[in-house]
C-alpha cells in the first residue's frame, strides 16, 4: 500500500504554512488515479515522486491540484523535498517535472528551490477584476502560468481582501496573484506580501504559493532594486518565504515540518 505524509511548507510550526500530502511511488502510475488521490486528499496540491534513472534527474515530481495537474508547484516541491530527506534521500535532490528539471538542496539549516523566473508583463485590466477582489489594483500585469499579477497601494489592502470567488472564477486566469510593499515597522517585517486566489483550478485560496513568487520576485526586485529579500503570504495560515533572483532564476527557501504519515488502502 503507498504511504504517504502530509507536510506543511514554508513553516516551521505544525498547523500552519501549506500542507501538502506527498507520495514517494516505486512504479509508474496512471494520471486518473493519481487525479483520484488528489481529490481524495483535497489539499491544493498532492505531489507524486518516482525514482528514475538519468543524468539530469533522481526523480520525477508530478503536482495535482484536486482538479487539474499543474505545471509547477513550489510549497509541494519544498514539501516532497522534505520528505525524500526524512526517508534518507541525500541532496541535492534533482526532480524532472513539467517546468524542466528543478534542484533542491540544504543550505543553513533550511531548504532552497532553484526555479525560473517567470516575470509578468504589463496587461489590460480585466473587466470584473476590481469589483471581484473589492480593491483598485495599481498595477496589472500577466506572468507564470497565465496567472495575472496585481499590485495594491499597500499591506493593509492585501491583508483585508475578502473577494467574490464566483467573479474571481470569471476573470480568464489560471490564478489571481495580490501582491504589496510590506509595511515594515520598528521592529521590521516582510519586504513584500500576497496572496494567491485560484478558484479555477479548485483552490479558492492557496495558504503559500512558491510557483507565484517566480512572478513576484522578478516584479518587486525591479522596484525595489534588490534581488533579495523575505516574502510573507498573508492568508489565515500564512507563511514566509525567502527569495533570491539570481538572473533568470528564482532561490526560494523554506522551512517544512511533516505533520502526519499513513498508507494509502488502495
């Protein structure tokens, strides 16, 4: 029977950050049943491992929403990262994925994604967006996986979002990605701040998106002039993220703590 964890990522505290539920497979598998297992676990992302042979990777990583496979998935990458080393996998660990192949690895006591930036590009408003997420956007562009990337006037706007997800769901969008200057005070806080809706996909909103901040990085690091700094996501669970733009690749690191193991009775 595959046994399986459920980790939450970009955390250190059990209960909060992005859980995802991980399986470390012998054999290959097919797409409806690991779709199956996905819905089953109703997590926003259920990650599939496999080892395989090659010179460019040690395994394959699939990532399936409860609806769709994605293309690229950060807190499932940094939660199967985490698992593998539990089970003695020793990194870097290169995964071959649909978004090539993507390397983490241990650096100070905390676990590091090397992923391509995807910056957004300055887009058209769409209609409905403003009234949907019940904020003036700034700034609207497009970047990723047709996500659309929107900059609000400040922390707070981010932070109280309440948005109509059946208007989210018209907006023609893998995902909605908030972002803001974080409001830094006496003593500091995050350099930027988000969240990330996608009700098109069956997640209407995600506790901490690493594949959002490939989009995010490339952004504040061109109004900021700087290419490192920390990113909080500020959903109910929230969870902080470490960001580095190195050319056109994004380090995100993270912490990840496993809060449940079991088998599978299938």
């Amino acid at each position: 029977m595959p046994e399986y964890r459920v980790v939450d990522a970009f955390t250190a505290e059990p209960l909060s950050g992005n859980p995802a539920a991980v399986l470390v497979l012998d054999e290959t598998y097919p797409d409806a049943w690991a779709q199956g297992v996905a819905a089953e676990f109703n997590l926003s992302e259920t990650a599939f491992a496999r080892r395989i042979e090659g010179p460019d990777a040690d395994f394959e990583l699939r990532w399936f929403t409860p609806r769709v496979e994605v293309d690229l998935c950060g807190h499932a990458t940094l939660a199967t990262a985490h698992a593998l080393t539990e089970l003695g996998v020793q990194g870097p660990i290169r995964f071959s994925t649909r978004s090539g192949t993507l390397t983490v690895e241990r650096r100070d006591g905390r676990l590091w994604m090397d992923f391509p930036a995807r910056p957004a590009s300055e887009a058209e408003e769409p209609e409905g967006l403003a009234e949907a997420l019940g904020a003036r956007p700034l700034w609207v562009g497009r970047g990723g996986t047709n996500d659309l990337l929107v900059e609000l006037a400040d922390e707070a706007a981010v932070r109280s979002l309440d948005p109509d997800q059946a208007g989210l769901a018209r907006i023609p969008a893998r995902g909605v990605i908030v972002t803001a200057r974080g409001d830094k005070g006496p003593e500091g806080g995050p350099d930027i701040v988000s969240r990330f809706f996608a009700p098109n996909v069956g997640v209407p909103e995600d506790p901490v998106t690493g594949s959002a901040h490939t989009v995010i990085a490339p952004f504040w690091a061109e109004r900021l002039g700087r290419t490192g700094f920390l990113a909080h996501q500020a959903s109910q669970r929230g969870g902080d993220l470490y960001l580095q733009l190195t050319g056109d690749r994004v380090l995100i690191g993270g912490d990840a703590v496993t809060v449940a193991t079991g088998n599978l009775n299938l």
